[in-house]
C-alpha cells in the first residue's frame, strides 16, 4: 500500500497540480476519489482529515498537507533524486527564479483563470456575470503578453527547463483552452501557444487528462 495517498477528484485544479507532480517524480501514490460537489457531506474518514469538505487533501505517512503548491514543494523536495530532478531547480539562482514564477500564477494567472473556468464551464447561465468574464480576460491578456515576452527568452517561465513554475499552469489552462471564448487568449500569442503545447504534451499530464475524463465515484 503506497504511503502517499491523494484525497480529491483529478477535475479539481488543485488535485490535479498535485497528481502530476507526483506522476513527474514517480512517486507511488494511492488516489482516494471524492465528489467535488458534495462538500462536507463527504463520507466521514474524509471529514476527519478535512472537516470543511475542502478539494484536496494529501497525506505522506504522517504528514498531512491541503494546499497544492506547497504539497508539489514537498514532493519535489522529499523525492528529489527520483523522476524528474529540475522541478524545484538545481540551486539557488534557479528555484528562486520557479518560485517568483509560482507567486506570479498563484497572485496573477489563478485568480482571473479561475474565475473564467467558474463562469465559462461550470457557472449555469443565470449564473454568469459578464462583467466578470470581461475583466478577467482583459487581466489575463495583460499578464500574457508578460509571458510572452519571457518565452521570447527562454524555453519555459523559469528557464530552459520544465519545472513547478509551468506545471502549476496547466489545470486551468487545459479548461480554458476547450473554452471556445478563451483559446485565443493563449493560442493568439505564439511563444504562450508554443509553451502550452509543449507543457500540455508531457505523459504526466496525459495521465491526468485521462484521470479527469473517468466518471466521478458515489462517495
């Protein structure tokens, strides 16, 4: 029975972030899959881990965490000579580079993104305040272009190497970009179009896509 154990449904960004970085370092882990909607009526061993109801939970033997980049920092910290070794970087120059560029997708890209994937893919049409809509895209098109201008001198956000500063983009990215109104957003920029190409064809996040698209359990 593998000690890591992952609490959550792969359609939450946030357990998504997480499974990936594990499927990057090859870590073994045990997915425990619970309704996103259902909240704090989950089944009660959950709710003793997480009493609100919250996404995600991840437990590494006695170590218990809720926060997805925080839990991709301890994974790629714990098991950093196994799977891929550049997530956090080699040194200092380098991870402090991925963690200015994690700031900026926390404080930046995952507050307008996720608004547009609450209103544009799951908000029922009621629901739907344009207003909002339209903000967000004009603040995730400023920080775009930003993008691309990085990616004009580097292969990936925090350098020439795939690291947690692209693998924190690609759950709210991959739900935009099936969003007729917001693939432009992305595609119309080539190097941000390039980058996501690339980011989005590696096997652990493929592996996720698949997770994601299974049928959620009756828990």
């Amino acid at each position: 029975m593998a000690s890591v154990k992952v609490f959550g449904s792969p359609t939450s960004s946030e357990v998504a972030r997480v499974l990936t970085c594990l499927f990057e370092k090859e870590v073994d882990f045990q997915l425990i899959r619970t309704d996103n909607f259902k909240g704090i009526q989950r089944k009660p061993d959950y709710l003793k881990l997480q009493p609100f109801g919250q996404a995600l939970t991840f437990e590494d033997g006695t170590k218990t965490l809720v926060e997805s980049r925080e839990i991709c920092r301890h994974i790629a910290e714990k098991y950093a000579n196994q799977g891929n070794k550049d997530l956090l970087g080699s040194g200092t120059l380098e991870r402090a580079s991925i963690e200015q560029w994690l700031q900026t997708e926390m404080e930046s890209f995952d507050p307008p993104t996720s608004a547009l994937v609450f209103h544009l893919a799951f908000a029922h049409q009621q629901e739907m305040d344009e207003d909002v809509v339209e903000e967000s895209k004009a603040k995730l098109a400023s920080l775009l272009d930003v993008y691309e201008q990085r990616l004009e001198e580097t292969r990936y956000l925090a350098g020439d190497k795939f690291t947690l500063a692209d693998l924190s983009h690609l759950p709210n990215t991959q739900t935009l970009i099936a969003v007729t109104r917001c693939d432009y957003l992305f595609r119309s920029r080539k190097r941000v179009s390039r980058w996501w190409d690339e980011i989005s064809r590696r096997s652990s996040w493929r592996k996720v896509v698949e997770m994601r698209q299974q049928p959620p359990p009756v828990l």
